[in-house]
C-alpha cells in the first residue's frame, strides 16, 4: 500500500509527532510506501529529517490549529485550507490516508479535508480528554467545535489506549454509536540490551558513579508533564538516598523556573536537564528509573521507551489509573513515596521490575504489534470502499 500520513503539525516530540516515525518506519519495513504531509513551519523540520531516510516528505503551507488566534474555531471555519489540503493529497495517489491530530480540537480543518478525496482514511488522535477535563479557557466552546468536527468524519478513529477510546466516545456522545472507533495502543522500538561495558561507559558520560542511582524523566518542560514536581519528589528522595541523582531529558518554557527551583530547594548539584537528545533509548537504558510526574497522557512513548530499555517507571496516581498495564511487578506508584524509596534502595527488587517492565513492552507494546494492528485497519478500510 502507498500510506500518506498527513500530520497536524503539532511539533511535539512525544506520542503526537514520533508516533509517525515510528509507525512509519515499521510500515516501511513490511514493504509499504510511506509518505508524510507535514507543515513547512520550521518546528516540524526535524520530525521530516527523521523521517526522510525510510518515506517521502512533502511540506506545505499549513498552520496549526494553536497558530491561529482563534484555535480550533478558526481551523473549522477554515474551508479554503481543507480544499487546498485535499488537493495536495489527491495528487500524492495514496490508497490510505492517515490523518495524525494531537488532541481532539486541532487539525478539525484537516478533518474535513479527508471528505473531498476519493480515498479511505483513518485518524489517530492522542489525546482524548475534553478541554473542560483540561482546564482549558472556554472549554464549553473548545468542546462544541471539537465534537461538530469529530461528528462529520467519516473514516475510521483511532485512540491509543482503551481509556482514550472512552474519551472519545463521551465526546461524541449520542453518535458514538455508529462511529468506527478503534484501540491501538502506541508501539516503540525494542532495543537490544546494553553491555555492561557499554551502560559503564553510558554512564560515565553522565559522570556517574557505580553506587549512584540514575532516575531520569523525558518531555517537555510544560505544566502538564510538572517537571517541578519532579524536583520536590527528587528531593524527598535525596534526603532518605542522597546517592541518587536526576536527569531531565527535553526542555520547554518551564526550563528556567527549573533551574531556580532546583537551586531554592539545594539539590542543584544532584539534579542536571540534558535537553534534548536523539540518543534517549541508550540514555534511559543506563538509568535505573524513569520518574514520570505526568498529570495526564495518551500513551506516552516515555513510559515505553522506558520499559522497552527495561527501566520500571515510577508514575502520578492518575497515570496508574489510566495505564492499567503497570502494577506492582514492573512499576510503582508515585504516590507511595516510602515504597519507592524502599525499592530504590533494594536494588535486585528495581532489577526484579525493570525485568518485568522490559518483557511487558516487547510483548505488547512494540512497534511490530502497532505497525500489524494499523496494517489490519487499513485493509478493513480498503475493503468498505473497495470490496473484493
């Protein structure tokens, strides 16, 4: 199949964006064309490099729904850009279209685009939750677009998680019922184990010690991910381990705010932001814990990542909530601060979890079983439009 993604552009680089790098590739292993449509906007510069290697990459003059003043009523109002964004895909000749959205009120003018082409189409949206559960302004408004959006697609929906699917369904209410909605979890690469050679010299890179602890954190830096909850747990942690030390892998408007924090609260010297880097499985494979103070995700590539590069993740109580895949053999809860302390200090009970963290991921959440799960999709999709 030729299977042109057509992104919203959000420019994230967790689940909304690197979800098509890897899905993408993956589809591109098992012989299929892959193409992406993405913004020419330079924030989207490095999700096209990544992808080039294994697709074609097509930018066009498109602004995202958060570009625009008036956000997604703008978008919705927006029928040149969905003619201009339809005709553009039309010529590109894919058998399915794959509409990526970060959340439920952007791309909506992308959505409608999917109805001028004569061709199937799926849509992944990642983040489910209602802009009233959000604490959005003028959720009730956000909402109404969002939901008269959502109601006039025709394809197939994709959530990422069972909790997200039942996100979805409540926003669309009544018509849910006849809406083709589907639960395909995100997959991540499964990385080979690190030598102990090779996690020794990782983590002399990081200028660590073979007694230190290495609790990391990816993400941006943005109040929803709440890396200052990060350093208040980092430094309850420091006064019962004080061989522990903390990194934060990505950077964001918060970034300052960190440092101060982190310098108000003395723990400066035992806690570093790394920014971002494309080397995250190796540097989370040389860790001992990824710390995720998250209040709410999709499914987050992160937690993944890290479980993949067989790291136990501790997480916010709600994330439990929401990933009912972590329990207590391969994860803890952020929320018993004791526990974690106990099992940080324990080291063959971390190791007893990462192990089990690392076999969950390969057996349910790697990009192989994400890539397979679309592919069925897909052809189902063919099939309404074009049966044998």
């Amino acid at each position: 199949m030729k299977i042109l993604f057509a992104s919203s552009s959000s420019g994230s680089r967790g689940g909304g964006e690197t979800f098509l790098i890897y899905l993408g590739e993956a589809l591109a292993w098992r012989g299929h064309e892959v193409v992406l449509w993405t913004s020419s906007h330079p924030r989207m510069d490095e999700i096209a490099a990544r992808f080039a290697p294994f697709g074609a990459v097509h930018r066009a003059e498109y602004t995202n729904t958060y570009d625009h003043p008036r956000r997604s009523l703008a978008a919705l109002l927006d029928r040149a850009t969905s003619v201009r964004a339809a005709r553009e895909w039309q010529a590109l000749k894919p058998d399915i279209l794959h509409l990526n959205k970060q959340n439920l009120e952007d791309g909506l003018d992308l959505l409608r685009a999917t109805r001028l082409i004569a061709c199937p189409s799926v849509c992944t949206i990642h983040i489910t939750q209602s802009a009233a559960f959000l604490g959005a302004k003028g959720a009730w408004l956000r909402d109404l677009v969002s939901r008269r959006g959502l109601r006039g697609y025709r394809g197939a929906l994709v959530a990422v998680s069972e909790p997200r699917k039942a996100d979805l369904e409540k926003c669309l209410g009544a018509d849910a019922a006849g809406a083709a909605i589907a639960a395909i979890p995100n997959g991540v690469p499964i990385p080979p184990a690190l030598s102990a050679s090779e996690r020794a010299r990782r983590r002399g890179e990081l200028g660590l010690s073979p007694d230190e602890l290495a609790i990391l954190a990816v993400g941006r830096m943005t109040p929803q991910k709440r890396p200052l909850l990060f350093l208040e747990t980092a430094a309850r942690i420091l006064a019962g381990l004080p061989e522990a030390r903390f990194f934060w892998i990505g950077d964001g408007p918060l970034a300052a705010e960190w440092d101060a924090r982190a310098a108000a609260l003395g723990i400066a010297s035992r806690v570093q932001r790394l920014g971002w880097r494309e080397d995250v499985a190796p540097l989370l494979a040389s860790g001992d814990l990824l710390l995720h103070t998250a209040e709410y995700e999709g499914m987050p590539l992160a937690i993944l990542e890290a479980m993949a590069a067989g790291l136990p993740c501790a997480v916010s109580e709600s994330l439990h909530r929401e990933m009912p895949f972590l329990d207590e053999s391969n994860s803890i809860r952020l929320s018993d601060e004791n526990a974690l302390i106990e099992v940080l200090r324990h080291r063959d009970e971390l190791s007893r979890r990462a192990k089990a963290a690392g076999e969950l991921a390969a057996a349910r959440f790697s990009t192989e079983a994400m890539a397979t799960a679309y592919e069925d999709l897909y052809k189902q999709r063919r099939a309404l439009i074009d049966p044998p």
